[in-house]
C-alpha cells in the first residue's frame, strides 16, 4: 500500500472546502484534491467541447461563451475571492490595447501585466512566505504571458515591416483588434486557465473557427469526381490516453519518492555537517528529480485536456500520424536524458521558452540576450532569492557547457565508441549539474541555497569559469583546428593559381574556407556524420574544375581585350543584385515553432556564416562573367574577321592565282571545318561553271556561302555565352 507523504494543511487557502472529506482520505491537501478534480473534470468536457460544440455544429460565439465560462468557474473553485485577479489583470490589460498606440503597446502591457504579478508575488510573500500551497500566483503567470504576447504580435501586425519580423513574429503578426468575447476568451478559457499551457493568439483562435485542421489536412478523399474535399479531422484519443498515463506514473513516483527526499533537509545543519560531499551531491540531484515529476504531472494532464478539446494539432509527420505538440510544454525523456544544457532547456517548460524568445531574446541586442532572458524568467516566476541564484547559476553554467562543447567534443568523434562514451558522460554531468543549480529554486531560501553552495565549494561555479576564460587561451578548439587547416591550403591554393592561366579571385577562397570556421552546436551533429566539406575537399573540387576550363580553353584561346571593353560595360549593369522581396509569412505553426537556428539560438555566428558564403558568391560570379566576357569578346573579333574576309575573299597576284591559304590558315587555326574552294575533274583541270562562268567564279560563291555557315555557327556560339554567366551564378547559389 502506498502511503501517501505528510502535505501540510494551508489555513489561508481561500477555495473551496467542499472536498475535505476526500483530502482526509487520501492524504493530499485540499488544494491539491480541487486541483485534481477541476483538470479531471476539464478533460471531459474538452471531449465533449470537441465532439457536440464543434465548429461545424455551433458557432464560435458559443464556443467562446463555453470555454471562458467554464474557465471562470475553475477559477473561482480552486481560489475563491483571489479570483478577482484573474478578472482584474486581464481586463486592465484589454483596456491598455485598446487605448495606446500600437507602437507603444508592446511596451505598456509588458509594464502593467508584470507590475500587477509582481505586486501579488510580493502578496504572496508576505502572507505565505515559502509556501508550496496552489494560489493565484500560477493562472496569473499564465495569464500574463498570454496578454504580453497577445500585445507584442499586435505590435508586430500594425507596426513592424514583414521583412523585420523572423519567421515566428511572421507567423503570430496579427493584424485584426480582438473583440472583447474573443480577448477574454483566451485568457479565461478552461482548458489552460490552471496549469497552462500557453497558446499563442492565432493558434486559439484558429482552434474556435476550425481554421486550425483545414490549414493542415490529412488526407483528402475526392468525392464527386475530383470536385470536392473531404478532410478527415484526425482523433486526438491515443494521444490523450498516452499523456494520461504518463501523467499517473510521474504523479506515483512523485508520491512514492518525495518523502525519501524532502526538500526541507537540505537547509538542516546535520544534513549540512554530517554528510559527505558526494552525498550532499546525489541527495540534490533526486530532490530536485523528485519535484520535477511534480511538474510534468501538471503539464502533461493539462496539455492531454488541450488535446481533447482539438487544440494542439501541429499537422502530420511523415508516416501520416497526426502531431498533437504544438503548444506541448514538456518532454520528459527528452530533458531528463540530454546530454547538454542546451537541449534541457528547450525541453523544459516549453511555453516558456517561446514566450521569453519572442518578447525577449529576438528583440534585444544579441550581447545581452542570454541575460536579459534569464532575468525576465526569473522576475516573473517571483522574488524568491532561489529563483535568481537558479538562474544567475544557469546563465553560468550554459555559457561555460557550450565552450566545453566547442573544446572537447571533436576529439570525441572519430569512432562509434567515443561518440557513444562522450554522450554518456556528458549526460551524467548534465544531471549533475541540473541538480547543482536548481535546488536553490525548490529551496527558495538564499542564506540556506549559500549554505549548501559553500559545502559545495562552488566547484562548479569556479569550473564554468575556468571553463569560459582560461582554457580556450591553452586548448584548441574544433574552429581553430579548422581555421589553422583553411590557412594552410589557402597558401597553396594561392601558389598553384599563381601558376595557372586562369585565376580565381582570392578573396573568393578566402570566404570559402573561412566559412568553415563559423558552427554553432547544432551544425556540430551533422558535421560528425559527414565531413565532405573540408579545406582539402573544396581545394580539389577548385583544382579539378580550373583544369576543366583549361582543357575548354585549348581549342580557341580568348584574345586580351582592353579594359574598357564594350561588351564589358553592357554586362556591367546585369551585375547588380536585385532586391530581395520580403518573404511570405509561414503557414504552418510547426514552422513558426521551430525557428531556424541564426534567429533564435544564444549564438549569431550562423548569420556570419551566411554573410560569407553570400561574399564568396558574388565574388566568383564577378570571375565567371570577367572570364565569359573576354572569351566572347574573342570570338566576336574573329566573327569580325570573317566578315572582312566575306567582303575581300581573295587577292589577285600580278601572275592572275587566286592566294586564300590566309583565310584557310585562319580557319583551321581555330579548328573549324575544312572547305573546299574548287572542284577538281579527275584529269586534274578546273571544272567549268554551268552557266558557262570561270573556275575562281565558283570558287567565290562557295567560299561565301561556307562564311556565312560559320558566322550562323559563331553567333549561336556567342548567344549561349551571353547565358553562361547566370546560368553558373544561380547553380553556385544553390
């Protein structure tokens, strides 16, 4: 028989009372038992929200009515008179939008809405300081963010220019004013108001109208001979019962396993001075794994109630199964087996993380970013000193995990084997470090989180130091080895086009190989795998490709023309780059979600990569059209000279012979096709003309006519050179 651990009853709880009896019998606080039964309660209602109030039934009148009614009465069950707050901040909030300007309107409702949380933060503090009992805190957070986010994609839709937005702000840009029925019912309705998760805008209200399946169809079937659609909605029940189950065991271990490892014993001093090191280690690392299971609890019933209802759907993957995680804020092997920071924090609060990416670190100069990000999060969760040595701590420890990735990852890569050791051991120490700075959070406490770091020796904080500052200046990292590899064959690059008769620009391989310096962590995976773009691979593919051309250039050598060319300055103008056109706005909100890396990962050097490859692009498409234009021009002059030789075919000496070997050595000078200028009889005379004209008559007319062919030839020649030069241009480019 399970028992159940000791909650400790909250005399300020202001919800209902009406299940106490429930709450003796099971052991749980009374908050946690109308918790409980309003998520239940909200995950059959959100089946039969999706199947008897579906958009092709009732209108999205009703359905908005439904939900924010329904999300009310949650609010008031659970809280009671501290309801108020979940009416009062929205609606100041609303007033904001609709009264200032949406250039300024971001910035007001970001103000009032964290000013208002703050305020009931410090409430909460000052009442209940420590307290783990539900309040109005969480739906408010909640809340907070939607009215926030709501604010700056109105911004986004009025002010900003497509071009300006990234792909995430493109997608969530609105461009309408929401009405009072649809505002409110996206900040009250019942299927997030408790515990999440958050739910952009556009995603609900695409979700209400039914707009959200007839973007993404499954499979159509075609009824009436092709002439109408049929879009089979997909069923969320598997997904739901897979999170509902999920949800169970990571309650049953959270039940099983906090009462071997309370939170409270890391502040006592016995734990504090009669325990190793080691152990002091592993006791916070299950205590904080203990309360994480409390959390995915939460988040997996409530994103299983969001799926029920139909909101959620993120489209079909390649199999055709349907995809319910669009607004998923957790995925828990996913965080509790990563093997960096990195990939723990996207897994962890997923909603979250969007939120603070598109209000802050997208907005904000990239230095400050990761900082600015980290303190926002940490004002919003409250003023509890935990909560910013977590995060200050986390900042840290982030940096430090990325240069130790960039340092030592690469001499993990040669083999299976060491991939395999490298992530293994690279996940315990991300647990370890999990555990090193997040018990703070649960602790809540600053002199007793100092304490404990203390008996830690701040090992881990000197080691993210000496991690970041000394030792990139003693061990090279995987881009310096690269760097130090480029340079060397840039060198002999250099040499060997000194030596041939067709240069490539310099700076054009300088871009080339510097590009591979510039890898974020991500680029990193794929370059373990496949490691056809190295220095040596593009130097060879660049040799092979000059002795191509010389082997083109064999047969008909382009004569040096001057520099002030007149074919030159009629391709001038074509170089010019043509103006990018903005790009249209996703349509996807898988998309929207995953963002490519130059726009929202901690680091910017993919935009430099882009910038050098965009370098090295126009630098060989300028050498491409030099190298066409002189050939052309080449044959151009001898096209020229064809036509002098039309127009004077022969020369007369005083002796009466006709002299064409000029004109025949010019000819096959280019190797052009032999001609024959007379006819011969078999005893050795010149044939007569038909029309009873001579022999060099005759022989006139041929010549003429076979000029005329190669000139035919020769301009066809010249018209699929003028082409050359782009058609090359875009397949670099690609």
């Amino acid at each position: 028989m399970l028992e159940s651990p000791k909650f400790i009853e909250n005399d300020l709880y202001n919800g209902s009372h009406a299940f106490t009896w429930l709450a003796d019998m099971v052991g749980l606080s009374v908050d946690l038992v109308n918790f409980l039964i309003c998520q239940i309660s909200a995950l059959f209602l959100a089946s039969l929200f999706r199947s008897l109030l579906h958009p092709s039934k009732v209108s999205s009148k009703l359905r908005h009515t439904f939900a924010l009614s329904m999300g009310l009465a949650f609010g008031y069950f659970c809280f009671g008179q501290q309801a108020i707050h979940i009416a009062g901040l929205p609606a100041i909030c609303y007033i904001v939008i609709r009264t200032q300007d949406p250039r300024i309107v971001q910035r007001a409702v970001l103000l009032v809405a964290m000013s208002y949380l703050l305020c009931v933060h410090l409430m909460r503090q000052l009442y209940d300081y420590g307290s783990y009992a539900l309040d109005i805190t969480g739906p408010l957070m909640i809340i907070t963010q939607k009215v926030t986010s709501l604010a700056f994609s109105i911004h986004d839709g009025f002010v900003r220019e497509e071009e300006d937005l990234t792909k995430a702000q493109q997608y969530h840009a609105i461009r309408k004013m929401p009405s009072a029925l649809e505002y409110f019912s996206y900040v009250w309705h019942f299927q997030s108001i408790l515990a999440g998760p958050l739910v952009f805008y556009k995603d609900y209200i695409e979700f209400v109208e039914g707009y959200n399946l007839l973007k993404r169809p499954a499979s159509n079937g075609s009824l009436d001979n092709g002439k109408t659609e049929l879009v089979l909605e997909p069923s969320p029940t598997k997904t739901v019962i897979r999170k509902v189950i999920g949800s169970l065991v990571c309650a049953f271990i959270f039940m099983k396993f906090v009462k071997l490892y309370p939170v409270k014993n890391m502040k006592d001093d016995d734990f504090l001075e009669n325990t190793s090191m080691a152990y002091k280690y592993w006791y916070a690392m299950m205590a904080t794994t203990c309360i994480r299971f409390k959390y995915y609890h939460a988040w997996l019933l409530a994103d299983a109630i969001c799926n029920n209802a139909g909101l959620g759907f993120a489209g079909y993957d390649k199999d055709g199964n349907a995809k319910w995680d669009l607004i998923s804020n957790i995925n828990v092997l996913s965080f509790e087996f990563s093997t960096n920071m990195r990939d723990a924090i996207n897994n962890w609060n997923c909603g979250t993380n969007r939120w603070l990416r598109t209000l802050v670190y997208e907005r904000v100069p990239k230095r400050y970013g990761t900082l600015l990000t980290f303190a926002l999060s940490a004002v919003w969760h409250g003023f509890y000193p935990g909560y910013y040595l977590t995060f200050a701590t986390g900042a840290v420890t982030v940096t430090a995990a990325r240069m130790g990735r960039r340092l030592f990852r690469h001499r993990f890569q040669s083999t299976q084997l060491t991939r395999m050791f490298y992530d293994i051991l690279t996940c315990l120490i991300t647990r370890i470090v999990m555990g090193y700075a997040t018990f703070p959070f649960v602790l809540l406490e600053f002199m007793g989180s100092i304490k404990l770091y203390l008996r830690f020796y701040l090992c881990l904080h000197f080691i993210s130091i000496v991690t970041i500052f000394i030792l990139p200046q003693f061990i090279r990292g995987e881009r310096s080895a690269r760097s130090s590899k480029s340079g060397e064959y840039l060198a002999t690059s250099a040499r060997v086009r000194d030596s041939s008769p067709t240069r490539v620009p310099l700076a054009a391989t300088a871009a080339l190989a510097g590009s591979n310096d510039l890898n974020e962590d991500e680029d990193e995976d794929k370059q373990a795998k496949c490691k056809d773009n190295t220095p040596q691979q593009l130097f060879i593919e660049q040799q092979q490709q000059q002795q191509k051309e010389q082997q083109h250039n064999v047969i008909l050598q382009p004569r040096p023309q001057p520099l002030n060319h007149p074919q030159q300055q009629q391709k001038q103008p074509q170089q010019q780059p043509q103006p990018k056109s903005p790009k249209p706005p996703p349509t996807n909100a898988r998309d929207a979600i995953s963002v490519p890396h130059d726009q929202c990962e901690m680091d910017q050097l993919s935009t430099k990569l882009k910038e050098k490859f965009e370098a090295e692009t126009k630098n060989i498409e300028e050498f491409i059209d030099k190298t066409v234009t002189d050939t052309v021009s080449g044959i151009v002059e001898f096209k020229n000279d064809l036509m002098r030789d039309i127009e004077f075919p022969k020369l007369k000496l005083p002796s009466g012979s006709t002299i064409t070997a000029p004109l025949d050595a010019a000819v096959a000078s280019v190797g052009l096709r032999k001609r024959n200028t007379s006819s011969v009889h078999e005893n050795g005379q010149r044939a007569e003309a038909p029309g009873g004209g001579s022999a060099d008559h005759a022989a006139e007319e041929n010549s003429a006519a076979f000029l005329k062919k190669e000139i035919e030839v020769i301009n066809a020649v010249v018209q699929q050179a003028n082409v050359l030069p782009a058609v090359l241009s875009n397949g670099h480019a690609k």
